[in-house]
C-alpha cells in the first residue's frame, strides 16, 4: 500500500487560520484514503480555548460519521499536539498521528507531559513526527514575527 500524505491539507488550513488572525496550526483526518474532516484553529474566532485544529477536526470527524471513536483513522497536524489534543486524540482512539514542527513550549507528545507515554493513557496511537516540518514552522515564526 503506498503512502500518502494529507499535509499539504493541514498546512492550508494552517494558512487559512493565519489569515483569519488563529495561530497557524492546521489538521486533517482521514480514514481509508478519504477526508473526514479538516480544521484549523479557531479558539479566537469562537471564545473556545478548546478550538485547536485538532480537536475541531476530530470533533467534525465523529460528527459525520455518528460515531465515538475513529478507529484506523489518521491525523494530520501542522504543530506537534499539546496535551489537551493528545488526551483527545486518544479517546477518539486516532490510529496514527502526523505532524510536522515540534512544540517545545506546549507539546504534549514528544515534549513536555508525552501523554501516550503515561499508564493511564488506553490508547497510543502510532506518532511520525517532522512531516513538512519546515513549512510548519516557517508559517508559525513569521505569524509571531509579524505581530512583534
């Protein structure tokens, strides 16, 4: 089976957050080759400070499949996840994570907490890291440059 990437995806909706004044960070979920859902951030644009990319993907991923859990999904995320998004991740039960740049200040995967690393954490999915990894930052050190 040859591997495809939905980055470029989650990089757009990356993009798009910028433009609407979101921290850039972007994501996708896919299952069986098809895109379930793609978010990028919105916790300004909602009042939300649980509207990461991630969880608003997951959340529209459940919601048109009427179900719980995303079984052999994959995500797609621009920023590595923070903890918050990586306890979701878990409970919808993602099958593996791509992500591009790393989060040393809030990540929660490889950083910080490593959440799947815990006990209590029922389920770890697969995690491959530096996907578009320079595009990923480059789009996050420029939004905060330009508000400097």
């Amino acid at each position: 089976m040859e591997f495809t990437s939905y980055m470029d995806q989650a990089l757009d909706q990356a993009r798009a957050a910028a433009d609407r004044g979101e921290v850039p960070v972007g994501a996708v979920v896919v299952r069986d080759g098809v895109v379930l859902a793609a978010a990028g951030n919105q916790t300004r644009e909602l009042n939300d400070p649980t509207a990461h990319a991630e969880i608003l993907a997951i959340r529209a991923s459940c919601a048109a499949l009427g179900v719980e859990r995303l079984s052999g999904a994959d995500l797609y995320v621009t920023l590595e996840p923070c903890p918050m998004c990586a306890a979701a991740i878990s409970n919808a039960r993602i099958a593996r994570v791509y992500y591009g740049a790393g989060d040393p200040k809030s990540g929660g995967v490889a950083q910080g907490p490593r959440v799947f690393d815990h006990p209590q954490c029922h389920h770890v999915p697969e995690v491959y890291d530096g996907l578009k990894e320079s595009e990923a930052s480059a789009l996050l050190v420029q939004f905060f440059a330009d508000r400097r």
